[in-house]
C-alpha cells in the first residue's frame, strides 16, 4: 500500500516535466489562436503571422524539445535558445499583444534550466520585451523613462525572485524523490542480505552446533568408554585375584556413572562438573590424580602466576584440552611419566602438557595412530582438531611439538579475560 502513494507521486512528477517541456508550444499555440480571431486583420496580415509562429515553434522544436542530448546541459545552446524565443516573442506580441502569453516563456524557464546569474539576465530581458514590444520605448523624457526603468527593475525583481524560489524547491523536490527511491533501493538490498546474512548464521550455527555435540560426545563418551573397555581388560587378566579384580570393576563402574553424567551435561551445553563447585586449577588437578591412578602412569602437575577466575567458557576449553591430552597420552604415548602446567599470565593461560612417550611427526598422515598427546585412537585425529576447534572458538592457539622417540608436548593458550563476578 506504500508503493500507491509513491507511484502516484511519481506519475505526477512526470507528468509536470511533460507540461514544462511543451509550455512554449502551449502558450505559442494559445496566443496564435486569440491574435487570429480579432476581426479587423487583413488574410495577409493574418499568414504573416502565421508564418511567423510557425517560424517560433519550430525554433522552440529544433533548439529546445528535440535538441541533441549533448546539447542539454550547455548552457550557450540554452540562452541561444531563450534568447531566440524573446527574439520571435517580441515580433509577434508588436503584431499583437496576445503573444505577451508566449512572451512569459522567459519568466516561466529561465530558473530551471539557468544558473541564478544568467537566468536573472533573461528575466530582465523579458520584462523589457514586455513593456516595449506591444507599446515601444517610453517618451524621451527624465520622468518616463524613470517610470519605465523602475517597472523593468520591479518586474525582474519580483518575478525573478518567485522564479527562483520556485524552481529551488521544484529541484529539492526532485533530490527528495531521487533520495527516496535511491533509499528505496537500499532498503531493498539490505533487506536481502538480511536475509541472506540470517540464512548463512542458520547454516553456521547448525554447522556449529554439529561441531560442539561432535566434541562433547569425543570428550565424555568415547572417551568414558575406552576407560570402561580398559579397566575391563584389566579386570579379565586378574580374574584369580579378586581384590584386583574388585578394584578394576569398580573403576569402570565409576567411568560408567561419570561418563552418563558428562553426556546428559554435554546435552544441555553446561560446563563439566568438575568446574562447578572447584577453581580451575583444582579441576584439572583431580581429573589429573584419577588419571594418574586409572592409567599407572606418574604425573606431576604444577600452577604458576595468580590463578583467576575466567569466564566460564574459557576455563571449559583448557579443561577439556587437558582431559583430552592426557587420554591421548594414555592410549597412544606409552609414556613413563607425564607433566602438566598450569601458568597464569598478564595476557593469556597457558597450559602445557609433556610426555616421554615414543612421540609421533605433527601433520603427517602416519603420524595419526603414532601417539602422542595430540594423536586420537581412531587413526584419523579427531582429538588434535577437536582440541584446535575449541581453542579457535575462544581466541585461542594450540601449539605441537613432537618427534619420533622424543616425546611430545602439547602447548595451548587462551586470552586471559576475567570473569564477569571478577571484573
């Protein structure tokens, strides 16, 4: 319903530039037509001025309504123009003073097709074709020639003035229209990246969504039930000794409960249990002993610099980074001793974890089931891109370091932004 107003407005617009454009043909056609019904003009006199108008028309045809488009804005072929039609104008308002009508052409387009100066000139030649060419130049007297130069003045003044008035606000209107529908048509394009933009952060956030369950169910499932598988080997090795055997069950039984319990919490997007009711430092410190005591693989951990709290999100992803290292030691590094760093910095935390093991080339296609806190069990390193996903996620960096029989450290990094309780 918006548009109606709009096209409407539009419609009246064009219709206005159509009637400028053919005002002098008008005006020509109108004075011509009252000039040949007074009654007391001979046929000859008559077809003189007929000739004549049709001599003015087609000036105003050839100059003006048909001129060549790179005429349009030279403004010599317009006050050629002008200049003509007062020419022809003042021959036919002395034959008859009907054609002052056709004469008004010179107050009517100046101001808009002019600049103010030269427009100004033409207005005041046109008041002089008005006051002269019906009745002649004024008595050759001080007081007449005053009166006539004081209405010459009066005239150009207040018709130029109105005119140029006028035309100002008849080109404002135009730059408003052209604005609006310019505006429009930005309207219009962002409206569709709008919707363009919606579609993609649709698709992205599926995408993301995708990524996150992918690493959750990596980081408590999968990883749960190769703990569960482990200590169930373990348990079939030592079926005559029953206190080992207890033991061993009971570990997977305990993997099996924590595992459940970190799924449902992946599901609902919460942070690990662990960080709940613990700092940082302590979370990754527990889940490092039940490592250490589940895998009978010695571990030293140490904390640097002042801990803080973090936002929760970080304080996450340097805990699963951690929890996924040091699975991936256990399955793939045959490590005889493991150490993890906690340092807090200025700028950023860092977390550091270093292995003995039998190492492993970063990046290499072979290097995929080598070991090494970066490898995963599956041969196709999903633990080392879970562990950069997540880091990328919150403007972090993860860093490799390994070889063949030299062991392999995994350094990881996060900006170091306070918690919002903390701030």
């Amino acid at each position: 319903m918006a548009d109606q107003p709009r096209a409407a407005a539009g419609r009246w617009e064009r219709r206005f530039e159509r009637i400028f454009e053919a005002s002098p043909h008008i005006l020509l056609a109108g004075s011509a037509t009252l000039s040949l019904a007074q009654m007391n003009q001979s046929w000859a006199y008559r077809m003189a001025t007929v000739g004549i108008a049709a001599a003015a028309a087609a000036w105003v045809l050839l100059t003006y309504t048909l001129r060549p488009r790179r005429w349009r804005d030279r403004r010599s072929a317009i006050l050629l123009y002008l200049v003509g039609v007062l020419g022809f104008a003042a021959v036919l308002q002395h034959r008859s003073f009907f054609f002052v009508a056709f004469t008004i052409v010179g107050f009517v387009q100046p101001f808009m097709l002019l600049p103010a100066v030269p427009a100004f000139g033409i207005v005041a030649l046109t008041s002089v074709v008005v006051y002269t060419a019906s009745g002649g130049f004024p008595k050759p007297t001080v007081e007449a020639w005053a009166g006539w130069i004081f209405l010459i003045c009066l005239q150009t003044v207040l018709t130029g003035f109105f005119s140029f008035i006028g035309a100002k606000m008849t080109k404002e209107h135009h730059d408003r229209q052209q604005l609006v529908a310019e505006l429009e048509t930005a309207l219009e394009e962002n409206a569709g990246l709008h919707a363009q933009l919606l579609t993609q952060a649709r698709e992205a956030g599926v995408l993301d969504e995708r990524q996150r369950m992918a690493r959750e169910i990596h980081d408590t499932l999968a990883q749960g039930l190769a703990g569960i598988i482990t200590q169930l080997e373990a348990a079939s090795r030592v079926r005559d000794q029953p206190l080992q055997l207890d033991r061993h069950v009971e570990l997977a039984r305990s993997l099996a409960r924590e595992s459940l319990t970190e799924a449902r919490r992946s599901v609902q997007a919460l942070r690990p249990e662990q960080l709940e009711d613990a700092k940082l430092p302590d979370a990754i410190a527990e889940m490092a002993e039940r490592w250490s005591r589940t895998s009978s693989v010695p571990l030293s951990f140490e904390t640097t610099g002042e801990p803080k709290p973090m936002l929760a999100e970080l304080e996450a992803t340097l805990f699963r980074v951690a929890q996924e290292a040091l699975t991936n030691v256990g399955k793939h590094a045959m490590a005889s001793k493991v150490g993890l760093t906690l340092s807090y910095m200025d700028t950023e935390v860092l977390l550091d974890v270093r292995d003995d093991g039998i190492g492993f080339t970063p990046g290499s296609p072979s290097g995929n089931g080598s070991g090494g806190v970066g490898q995963d069990g599956d041969g196709h390193g999903f633990g080392l891109n879970g562990m950069a996903q997540r880091l990328r996620r919150v403007a972090g960096n993860l860093e490799i370091e390994s070889a063949p029989g030299e062991g392999t450290a995994i350094n990881a990094s996060v900006p170091a932004i306070p918690a919002e309780g903390s701030r």
